[in-house]
C-alpha cells in the first residue's frame, strides 16, 4: 500500500493507492493522532479497486483512531466494488460516505 498526505483547511486528506493492507497502519494512526480535535480526516480510495479482508480492517482501525481522538472520519472516491463490499458488512452504517472528494472536504 502506499498513500499521500494532502493538508487541506481543518484537517488531512489521506490518499490511498495501491493494495488496502494493514502494514502501514501505525505509521497512519501515528499521522491522525497528531491532528487536531475537531479535525476531518478524508480518507482517499479512488484509486483502490478491491478490498479484502485485511483493508477492511485497516478502514475500521482508523475510523477507531479517529473517534478516540473526537475526529472526523470521511471516506471517499469508492469503486462500485469497494462500495458493495462496504453494504455487504454494513460498513456504509458506520463510516460517513461522502460522494466526491469535494463534498468530503467541504463538510463541516
């Protein structure tokens, strides 16, 4: 997996590409630790086609970083596939779903 770090107003955009693993994990709740409270973290999978188990994971444990930290946790840019999945393990119940990238980061 790999990912880029973009500051925006208010918060992180985390941009994600490559193959959703859990190794690089710490290194991430490390980064979203550090924001402020308050802060949105937009988290970035336009670029991810599939997800497995193990991304499924990574997304719920930084959702859990966030909340700890009173931040906001937004995903965006899923796949029709990657959305599925989400339905499928009623993920879409707990994370909030933002349509485009600029919705995500105009939130409030």
């Amino acid at each position: 997996m790999g990912y880029r770090i973009e500051e925006i107003e208010g918060g992180l955009v985390v941009v994600i590409h490559g193959q959703l693993l859990t190794e690089e994990a710490p290194e991430l709740k490390k980064i979203i630790r550090d924001q402020k409270k308050d802060s949105r973290i937009v988290v970035d999978l336009s670029a991810i086609q599939v997800i497995v188990t193990p991304g499924l994971g990574l997304l719920v444990s930084l959702f859990k970083t966030c909340r700890e930290r009173g931040l906001r946790f937004i995903l965006t840019g899923l796949s029709p596939y990657v959305r599925e999945i989400l339905d499928l393990t009623r993920l879409t119940n707990v994370f909030e779903i933002a349509e485009s990238r600029d919705d995500a980061i105009s939130r409030s």
